[in-house]
C-alpha cells in the first residue's frame, strides 16, 4: 500500500493540487480584472457625461451669440431698407 501511495498517489495528489491553485490563481485574476474593468467603464462614463456637458454649453452658447449676430443683422436690413426709403423719398422731392 506504501508503495502504491508513492508511486500513485502522490504525483496525482500534486497534479491535483497544482490544478486546483491554478484555478484559483485564474479566479482571483478574473476578479481583479473585472473590478478594473468596472473602474474603467465607470470613469468612461464620467468621461462623456463630462463632454456632454460642455457639448451642450457651447451649442447654447454659440446658439445665443448667432442668435444676436442675426438680430442685429435684422436690425441694420430694417435701418438700410428705411434709409433708402428716406433717400427715395428726397430723390422724389428733389425732382418735383
């Protein structure tokens, strides 16, 4: 029985054991990996929700400063379109 446990056992006691750490090596690295994993999705996230945010102020932003380029573009049509009338109107009263 001696013999047999020496010559057959123990070598697949070790194999088994050297199998079973492994595995556990494996699993713990799995584990590892997978809260790394969650981190680096995690600060994903925050990565664009952060440039969504500034995304979204400078649309407003820039929507605010074409929104005032175009009134005051309004504005000076409005002013030339009066003093053309006005020069018309002199032409007219110049020719009378």
């Amino acid at each position: 029985m001696m013999a047999l446990n020496k010559i057959y056992y123990s070598p697949l006691g070790k194999f088994m054991d050297e199998g079973d750490a492994n595995i556990r090596e494996k699993l713990g690295s799995m584990k590892d990996t997978s809260v790394e994993v969650k981190q680096l999705e995690e600060q994903g996230v925050a990565i664009m929700r952060a440039a969504r945010v500034k995304i979204s102020v400078a649309l407003s932003k820039m929507k605010k400063e074409t929104q005032v380029e175009v009134e005051v573009e309004v504005k000076l049509a409005k002013g030339r379109k009066k003093v053309e009338a006005e020069l018309q109107e002199a032409l007219g009263k110049l020719k009378e």
